[in-house]
C-alpha cells in the first residue's frame, strides 16, 4: 500500500511539474488587437500681420526681461546671457512691427543693446562693467518706456509684413 501510494503521490508530482500548456493556452482569454484609425492633418495656412496685441506682447515680454536683467546681474552668466538675448530678440520683434520711421528710432536703442550683449558674451564682468551695463541698461529702458509705450506708437504700426525680407 505505501509502495502504491508513493507511486500514484510521484505520478501526481511528474504532472504538476509538467503541467498542461496546451489547456492553458486553449481556456485563456486572448486580447483584442485594437486597430488604429490614420489621422489626417489638414494644414493651415496662417497668416501674421502686425496687430497691438502683438506689439503688446513683446513690449511686455522685453520689459519683464530688461528688469529681471538688471536686478540679476553678474549672479548667472547663462542667466545674463538668456536675458540679454530675449531683450535684443524682442526689441529686434517691435522695431519689425513699427513703420520704418519708428523703427529706426528704436533701432538705435537695440544696436547700445548689442553692445552690452557682446560686453556680456565675453564675460568681461567686473564690478566696473557691472556698474557700467547697469546704468546703461537703466538709461536705456527709461527711453524706451517714454518713447515705445503703446499709446504713443499706436499710430505707427504696419498695415501687414507684406514686401519686408523674411527672418532666418
């Protein structure tokens, strides 16, 4: 009897080990394939004309930048750099939205502009240089506040970009 019991516990063992793939497979639910619908993007063509609402925007965005430069100054140099960089950037955007007779005007704000960005590029920061780019860059955001605040400029915004060079 033990010799008939230890037979049928390791016939039971053998097939537990062994198990039975081929039921499990057979019983087991299979996941669904989704099938994927193609997406079509139809393109559009936008057009961007001169508007207040986007002299606006870069107004506001070169002055929060002008002001976080000079209250940062010579604490980061990528800070400065990035600061520098957006003013031009964004002075460079107005000077395009103005008429051609504006637009010189504040063409010579941004080219003393360039000039602290190449002071700043070079890393030639010492406190005399702070000082120096500091002041300028106080000067400079004064006359630009008085001179290319919106309500004074409002009525020399371009009609369209139409016949102007395309930025690269």
């Amino acid at each position: 009897m033990k010799r008939a019991f230890a037979i049928i516990l390791a016939c039971f063992i053998i097939l537990n080990l062994t198990g039975c793939d081929a039921v499990v497979k057979k019983f087991t639910r299979k996941k669904k394939e989704t099938v994927k619908m193609p997406r079509f993007y139809q393109p559009q063509k936008y057009t961007k004309k001169p508007s207040p609402e986007l002299y606006k925007k870069h107004y506001v965005y070169w002055e929060s930048f002008q002001s976080e430069l000079v209250n940062v100054l010579g604490q980061s140099h990528k800070k400065d750099l990035m600061c520098i960089e957006q003013i031009v950037s964004n002075l460079r955007d107005m000077q395009n939205i103005l008429d051609p007779e504006k637009g010189a005007a504040l063409k010579k704000h941004v080219d003393r502009l360039v000039s602290v960005k190449d002071t700043i590029e070079r890393e030639e920061l010492s406190q005399f240089n702070k000082d120096s780019i500091k002041s300028t860059l106080e000067h400079e955001e004064r006359l630009i506040r008085r001179e290319f605040i919106y309500g004074k400029v409002k009525d020399h915004l371009k009609k369209s970009f139409e016949n102007e060079p395309q930025a690269k």
